[in-house]
C-alpha cells in the first residue's frame, strides 16, 4: 500500500488520464486517484486522506476556486496545485491568497509539473515526520500495532488520533467512512474508556490512549467482523502498549 496519496481533479478525462500517467512514469511513489468534478472529490476526500490535490479552475458545477475554500476550511494543511487554461490573473491571485501550493497555467510543461508535485509530496512528507517527531514515539511501532490489531479484529481501518481529532496514524481505508469519533472522556482518570458507534454504514469503536490521543476501529456493515469480546480484548491489549510507548499513564481496565 502507498504511504502517500494524491488526488487529481479535472472534468476532462484526457487531461485527468495525462497528468496521472506523467506521474506515474516519473516514477513518483504515490497512489493517484482521479475525480471528474469536484463533487466527486469531496466524496474521494471524505473516503480517505489526501497528500495533495491538483485541482482545475475551470469546471462544470462546483469551479476549481469554489473547492479550494472549502479544502481550506475542511484540510487547512493540505497542498493543492492548481491547473487553468486560461489568462485569468484575478484567478491566479485569489488561488494564491488561498494558499495554493503551485500555479500552472495549461498547456504547461510536464517536467514542471511532475516536480511541483514531487515538492508537494516531500512538504507533506516532511510535515508528517516532523508532528511525529513532536509526538516523540517510534512510528515504525505505531504502524505495527495498528496493523496487528486490524488484522486481529479484521476491522476495515484502524486510526490513531490526537488530543485536536488530526490523524497521526492509520492503516487500512475508511472506504466511505468520513468522521473518526474520539471516545468521550467522563474523568480526569486514565482508564481503559471503551466506546461505540453505530453509523449506516459503518461501525465505529474507540478507545482512549492516554493524554489525549484516541484509537478507533472502522468497520464496514457489509463486512464480517470480530466479535464484540475480541475488539475489546484486542483493543485494550494495543492501548495499554501504544500508551506505554507514547510515554502516556497507562490505561487501566
């Protein structure tokens, strides 16, 4: 599975089959996910964590700008390129003003933008080693335990999240699955809370860590999964060892 991923918005489907397979042939180590408007990209956001965004200004329904404001109120730290056909400089200077990452205007040369790509990747990249750094824990362990622990349970996804709801860690895919809920905390205590929720599509259980990180297990309905007994024994199992290993008071049953 890749580690970082990338999104391509474009109501062109030559253009959206161009950029990816210039990335792909760069050789750049990513999945690519392609979306036809940006309708459809919020839905491939909501679905899964995204790196970057390379983002048309000019499309049917919802336009290129119009998406970026709501990227930067929903994933204020995400890097988005964006593309336009036209000489639009009042269009260049608000995607600007709103944080966008790199500016081309088509037809462009694929060199430089496979490389303002391969730059945004490597910010992205950067930023998550520099919050994990900040966290102080081994992410190689980290990764670890949520994958034993999605294996055990067979839970769909397995999420890590801070004290602010950011993820810091995950494995598998929300496939459709938009919000991880942190378990509510009822004390001061550091105790095992074990909580559960049920969506229409999902199922969600989640346990505290320490300090006010939360780990949650996303469960698609359509799928097998575990028993009740062996989520909770598997989860209270990974939370007393990742609460060891994030230097947190370990939880108690």
């Amino acid at each position: 599975m890749k580690d970082q991923h990338v999104l391509i918005v474009d109501d062109e489907q030559r253009t959206l089959m161009l950029l990816r397979e210039s990335l792909v042939v760069a050789g750049l180590d990513a999945e690519f996910v392609c979306a036809p408007s940006a309708e459809e990209a919020l839905q491939a956001l909501a679905q899964n964590t995204f790196d970057v965004v390379i983002l048309d200004i000019r499309m049917s329904g919802m336009d290129g700008l119009q998406l970026l404001r709501q990227l930067r109120q929903k994933y204020p730290g995400l890097r988005v390129i964006l593309m336009s056909a036209y000489l639009d400089a009042d269009a260049e200077a608000q995607a600007h003003a709103l944080g966008a990452f790199e500016f081309f205007r088509k037809p462009f040369a694929l060199d430089d933008f496979t490389n303002a790509v391969t730059n945004a990747l490597r910010a992205a990249a950067q930023d998550a080693d520099r919050e994990h750094a900040a966290l102080g824990w081994d992410t190689q362990f980290v990764h670890r335990q949520l994958t034993a622990l999605m294996r055990d349970t067979g839970a769909q996804s397995v999420v890590l999240t801070n004290g602010g709801g950011t993820v810091v860690a995950r494995v598998g895919a929300n496939n459709g699955f938009s919000e991880v809920l942190p378990v509510p905390v009822t004390s001061g205590e550091t105790v095992f809370n074990f909580a559960y929720h049920q969506g229409k599509t999902h199922d969600v259980y989640s346990a505290n860590v320490g300090n006010g990180m939360h780990l949650s297990l996303i469960f698609d309905r359509n799928q097998p999964g575990s028993r009740i007994g062996l989520v909770l024994q598997y989860t209270r199992r990974t939370a007393q060892e990742l609460a060891a290993a994030l230097g947190t008071h370990a939880v108690q049953a």
